[in-house]
C-alpha cells in the first residue's frame, strides 16, 4: 500500500518548474489563406471540465505556425485567463486525446508539460478553492479582468510523487462521477417540475378554466380552439409595445447616473440592480424618450436569448438597452397574464419564426408588435392567474428545495476537490 504524505510534508514550488504557460493567438476570424481547423473557444473552457474530440467546437482558421503551437495536445490544461467577472478568472480544462486540426482559440492559456506526471492531478488542483482565491487576488482591472502572465507561472503547486499523484486523481475522479450523477438526476427532476409550470401555463392561457366552454377556431396555427368569447388580435391592439437603446452609451460612475439594465441583469423574475453598467442623466433622458419603463410594465429580452419577460415590480428609474418594454402600466390588461402569454408555447414558436441574425439572434420590433394573441376580458384574466398562481407556487417550491440539494452536492463537490489535492484529506488506496 502506498501511504500518501500528509500536507505538512508535501514540497511546493512555483507553477513554472513543471508547466510551460503561453497564451493562443487564434481569433474567431476566417482567413482564406488559413487552414480550416476546430477551435476551442472561451465558451468551450468555461462550460466543460474536459474535452475529448472536436464534435462540439466551432469551426475556424489559424496559420501553419498557430496549429504546430497552439494544437490540442493530450494532457493540456486550458485556463481562462480574462473575464468581466474575477470569479470566472482561472476555470480549467483537461484536454484528453490529441485532438487533430483543434487548436486554442483567445483569451486562453495554455498549460503544457513533457514532465512524467499525472495531469488530472494538476487540473483538479488548479479547480481548488485555494487557487480560485489566489487568481481572483491576482486579477488586474476595472471593467474586464485578467491574469498575467506571471501570475499565472508563480502559483505555488505541490509537488508529489506520481504514484501519489494517480491516487488522488483516482479517488477524485470516482467521488466525482457519483456526486455528478445525484447532480444529473437532480436536474432532470428539475427540468420535469419546469415542463409541468409550462404545460399548466400553456393550458390556462388558452383554454381558460372552463374545460366545458363552447369552442370556436383561433385562426392561430399552434392553437386549434378556444374560448368563443376570447378575442382574437395583435397584441399591439391592446399595448404599447417599445424598445430600449441597441447603441452602447458612455458610462460612468454610479453615484452621478442611471443604471442601464439588459438581459444579464434580470435574474429569474426580478431585475438585479448589484453590478449595473451606470450611464448619465442626458442618456438616460434621451433613452426614456423612445422607451420609458415605469412600474408593472413588462421588459423582456430581443437580442440573443430571446424571451424571459419580467414584470417591472419597482419604482426606481432606469434604462433599457437591447430589451423590448410592454408598456401594460397603461393598459387595462393584467401584467401577469401578459407575461404568461409571452412565456407561452405558442408565442415562442412565433418568435422562433421571426427570429433574424446569425450567430447572435434578435427580433425586431415589428415582430413583437405583431405577435398575434388570444385574450379573455379583464375578470377571467385576474381568475385565471389566480388559480395559476396557487398550482405554481406549489412546483415553484418542489423546484427550490431540488436546487437546494443541487447547490449543496456542487459545494461538497468544490470542498471535496480542495481538501484532497491540498492534502487536507489524506488519501490511501483502500478508499479507491
């Protein structure tokens, strides 16, 4: 049996007497006079611990000299090395197979050894707590974040022996690939408990709760019948539908100015006001003009991920930008009701219709004046979400108590990985 040394007896030494850190070179940009590869971008990092084959990256080109040096090797250990976040500073990860015509795209370090050790090992250690704090202490900026270069090779590692080394990585890789399969089956829980809100939501917007009412055709392709006293039109019909700036204002202090809200702020059904971009009160004046936002109105996204209508449920004045606003403050409609709509089935298959652009998605104004509804009068709309709300509420809160366990499982999981590569557990080979 291999008897692991605890940390007290562990030798550490700067990053760079193992590693070789270097930064890609390759942009997202097509070159004729390039070699078409797979590029892993800052994206592919950020949201995969490791990466085995190019089935999922972006196609791209690079020059002769990028693919010899900037190639996905086996054992590479991707770094994010820049964010507008400090926390998403450092996120590694493990290349697996020699990946032929991939290279590393921008923003990426690369971590890259001819040493005899156990790369696993390394890339779960750089996942720990330890170096998360020591990367976010070692960020420089203001409004986008990165790593330099020597901070990046400075970072003390532990230096053991492979067999050590296989150990831990082992034991690692087993714990979590169970704790990941709770995760899964958590969020597949999750996910049922959402298409149930979706299902009820799509049947009482527009069905009503009548299940006897007497029917007529909706003229809608994605409804059949409805309620023959629902009426059928645009929703422009019944409110003012505008949208927020798509130019990007100069911004400035938060203490002389107005926050500017878009899609990254609104976070499930609230607006985040922490961390807002600021801009003055001539822009934001100008702003209100085309699209002034006041209390119980409705601001949803119409670039990128299009949707999400939130209900405005505060006073405090701002702006929009790249957001469609539902003027319904003005309107004889219930918000509630209109944000169901918007978060209906057949509204988003409208939208999908609709949508322009190509990597980066939008609809137009246009179209969402012209989304075509069915609505009831004001009384059976204020039934209805009174009766949704009651059922929501009861999966809502199936729902929190399943992210619960899931945020429990990814600290355990974070715990886990730190306290084993920092030596905080010892490990042996009767627990593999």
């Amino acid at each position: 049996m291999i008897q692991l040394k605890g940390k007290d007896n562990w030798e550490w030494k700067p990053l760079k007497f193992i590693f070789n850190y270097f930064l890609s070179s390759v942009d997202r940009k097509f070159k004729e006079e390039e070699l078409n590869v797979h590029i892993c971008h800052y994206p592919d990092v950020y949201k995969n611990e490791k990466i085995s084959n190019k089935d999922n990256l972006n196609k791209g080109t690079c020059t002769e000299f990028e693919l010899e040096n900037f190639k996905l090797k086996k054992g590479d250990i991707l770094i994010t090395k820049d964010s507008e976040d400090p926390k998403d500073i450092g996120i590694p990860c493990l290349i697996e197979n020699d990946i032929v015509d991939s290279v590393c795209g921008y923003h990426i370090g690369i971590l890259r050894t001819n040493e005899n050790i156990e790369r696993e090992f390394y890339f779960r250690y750089i996942q720990s707590t330890d170096v998360k704090d020591y990367f976010f202490c070692e960020s420089n900026g203001i409004t986008r974040f990165g790593l330099g270069k020597s901070s990046v090779e400075n970072l003390k590692i532990p230096i053991l022996s492979i067999q050590e080394q296989k150990i831990i990585s082992q034991y690692l890789d087993k714990k979590t690939k169970q704790i990941d399969s709770l995760i899964e089956k958590i969020d597949k829980k999750i996910k049922l408990l959402k298409e149930q809100k979706t299902a009820l939501i799509n049947q009482f917007i527009t069905k009503g709760l009548d299940p006897n009412f007497e029917t007529v055709n909706s003229e809608n392709e994605w409804i059949h019948e409805i309620p023959n006293r629902w009426k059928k039109l645009k929703i422009s019909y019944l409110i003012d539908i505008r949208d927020g700036t798509h130019d990007t204002p100069s911004y400035i202090d938060s203490t002389d100015g107005f926050p500017l809200i878009t899609q990254k702020d609104i976070d499930g059904d609230k607006i985040n006001f922490l961390g807002n971009k600021y801009i003055s009160s001539d822009d934001h004046l100008l702003i209100s003009k085309r699209s002034k936002v006041s209390k119980g109105d409705i601001i949803m996204s119409m670039i990128g991920s299009i949707g999400f209508p939130t209900i405005v449920n505060t006073n405090k004045e701002f702006s929009i930008k790249n957001l469609a606003l539902f003027k319904t403050s003005n309107s004889n409609e219930n918000p509630e009701f209109i944000k169901f709509v918007l978060e209906s089935e057949y509204i988003k298959m409208q939208l999908d219709l609709e949508k322009g652009g190509g990597v980066q998605k939008f609809v137009s104004l246009e179209t969402l004046r012209n989304l075509k509804i069915i609505i009831p009068e004001i009384n059976e709309q204020n039934e209805i979400i009174y009766f949704l709300n009651k059922q929501l509420d009861l999966i809502q809160k199936l729902i929190v108590k399943e992210i619960k366990k899931h945020k429990l499982l990814n600290e355990y999981r974070q715990s886990l990985i730190s306290s084993v590569v920092t030596g905080k557990i010892q490990i042996t080979e009767d627990m593999l």
